[in-house]
C-alpha cells in the first residue's frame, strides 16, 4: 500500500521593521505583535486546548439520546443545558489528555503545532484550567439535571486520563479499543439526564459508538503511523502490518453495523431504513480498503475516516429523526 505524505505548512513571521522619525532619531522598535492580539492568540490557544472538533462527537450523540429517552417530546432547555455541561466535561478531558501527552504532541507532526507542544502557555495554567472545566461541569449537571448526570461526566473525566491517557495509550496496541469508552458516555449522560436512570438502548448506544471507534481511529492512524511510531506510543497501525489493521477494521465495521439494527426495536421504521442504507455503505468502504491493501494498490485510508464521522452522523440522525416523530417502535409493529 502507497500511502502519500501530506505537506506540512510553514509561517514565517515578519520582523520589526527600522525608520526614523521627524526629528532624525531612529524609530522606537514596534513589538511585532500588540497586546490584543497576544490576548486573542493566547484565547485561541486556550480554545484549541479543548479539541472543538472531537466535542462535535458530542453533539452528533447526545440529542439523539435525548430525543430517543423522551421519544414523541422535545425539551429544548433540558438539551441545552445538557449539551452545556457536556461540552464542559469533554474540553475539560481534552485539556487534561493534552497535559499528559505535552510531551509526545512535540514529535509528532500532526500534533506539534497544538498549544502546550508549541508552548503556548504554561503546563501548570492548562493544568487549573481543565481541572475547573471539569469541576464546573459536574456541578452544572447535578443543579440543571440530575446527580447521576453529573457522576457519569466526571467518570468520563477520570476514565479517559487516568485509564486510557496514563494506562493504556502508551502500552498497548488496543488502547483505542478500551480507551474509546470514554467517547461513548455523551449517550449515557444524554439519556441519564432525561430519564435518571441508565435504560439498554442507552446500552446499545454505548456498544455502537464503542465497536465505531476503532475502525474509524484507525483509519486516521494508518495515515500518520510514522507519528506514533516517531513517539514510540503502539497504535495497532504502528505496530502491525497494514492487512492486519484493515482486517480489523472491516471487523469492527461489521460489529457495528450490526450494534446500529440492535437498536431497532426500540425505535422506528425510519431509524432502521437509515441504518441498513448507511450500514451497507460503510463497509463497503471498509471493504474496500482492505482490498486494496491486500492486492497492494494505492489507497486513502483518509476517506474512510472521514466516511466513518459521516457515517455516525446519519446514524444518530436518522435517529432523532424518528424519535421526534414518535411513531410506533418496530417492537410494538410486530407485538
């Protein structure tokens, strides 16, 4: 397999320039940024600590799990403040994974450009400042939804640093499995805040999104595997021939495909129409690439990455779709 290297892009920027003034003196030296613009790259800086990205994951699943818990109701301040408090408990997890990894986010060229590897502000303010993240979003939970709610954030929390970030990430190559439980709890908190209770589509939902990851991480790592193998962390595509992870990925593509028809009778026709079309089209993508890595063709693993977000995203939408309308659940069709 071929896989090509992506151009990496380069800033230079200007020095302060030299003059006189009116009287003959040589110009006062202008700093070459003013204070506020170091105030706005420093806020940036502070933004991108939290991956916005990887919190639209968030959003994609929450509502959904929302929708579905309350099928037939909308409750726009209850998803709101849910979403809120969501949103607080993933930058505050992002902040903190940023923490730990300062020092392999240096060398790697994928990462180097994000704040602490580039040195942006200090580790310690990082540091306090995803604490209060996280501490904020418990509390904002537990007063706008319920305790539960809240303990399912901070245990989000907890889970990715100290298990996935600290424990697993560095020693072995099924750190994404295990580690991408962490990105399943949006659902769990999502219904929790509806209900206050932990039902088994919030399960399945849970499965669905756990059994995505991999492949779906994977496919971006396939791509930037010189990275980790630069920092020496053992993703499976760092450590493992290129058919070996394509095979993987088509496995956990097939799991879960058949994780998202789990949850068809608790929901619609219209979830199950979307899920078997979008199911169908994911692993033939997935197929594909382990096709072509096997007869040794030129592939992009990219376009499954991007393909897998898409593909989540019908999933959870054909969801909401369906919950909203509230028509009968495939299970009271066929009682």
């Amino acid at each position: 397999m071929r896989i090509g290297q992506q151009p990496g892009g380069h800033g230079f920027a200007g020095g302060p320039g030299f003059g006189a003034d009116d009287q003959g003196e040589p110009a006062e030296v202008a700093p070459v940024t003013s204070a506020p613009r170091r105030a706005l790259a420093l806020l940036l800086a502070y933004v991108a600590l939290t991956k916005p990205r990887v919190i639209e994951l968030l959003l994609v699943t929450t509502i959904p799990a929302m929708l579905l818990a309350d099928r037939g109701h909308v409750d726009p301040w209850l998803i709101l403040t849910t979403l809120f408090g969501g949103m607080l408990a993933a930058a505050s997890a992002n902040t903190l994974n940023m923490v730990v990894d300062a020092d392999i986010d240096k060398v790697m060229k994928r990462t180097e450009k994000r704040p602490l590897a580039r040195g942006a502000m200090p580790v310690s303010h990082a540091l306090v400042f995803g604490l209060v993240l996280g501490v904020f979003s418990f509390f904002w939970l537990w007063a706008t939804t319920n305790l539960l709610s809240g303990v399912l954030a901070v245990v989000t929390i907890c889970f990715y640093i100290f298990v996935y970030t600290l424990i697993l990430k560095r020693r072995t190559s099924q750190n994404v499995v295990w580690g991408g439980a962490a990105g399943c709890m949006p659902v769990m908190i999502g219904w929790s805040a509806v209900t206050g209770t932990i039902g088994w589509q919030a399960l399945v939902m849970f499965l669905v999104i756990f059994l995505w990851t991999p492949p779906h991480t994977w496919a971006l790592m396939l791509r930037y595997k010189e990275d980790y193998q630069a920092a020496n962390v053992p993703m499976l595509p760092a450590v493992a021939s290129e058919t070996k992870v394509t095979k993987h990925i088509v496995l956990y593509a097939w799991a879960t495909v058949a994780a998202t028809l789990a949850l068809a009778p608790g929901s619609g026709v219209i979830y199950a129409v979307v899920a078997v079309a979008s199911g169908a089209w994911f692993l033939v993508v997935a197929h594909r690439l382990y096709a072509g890595v096997r007869a040794g063709t030129p592939v992009k693993p990219l376009k499954l990455f991007i393909l897998s977000n898409e593909y989540l995203a019908l999933v959870f939408c054909g969801l909401a779709v369906d919950s909203v309308l509230g028509w009968q659940t495939l299970a009271q069709i066929f009682s």
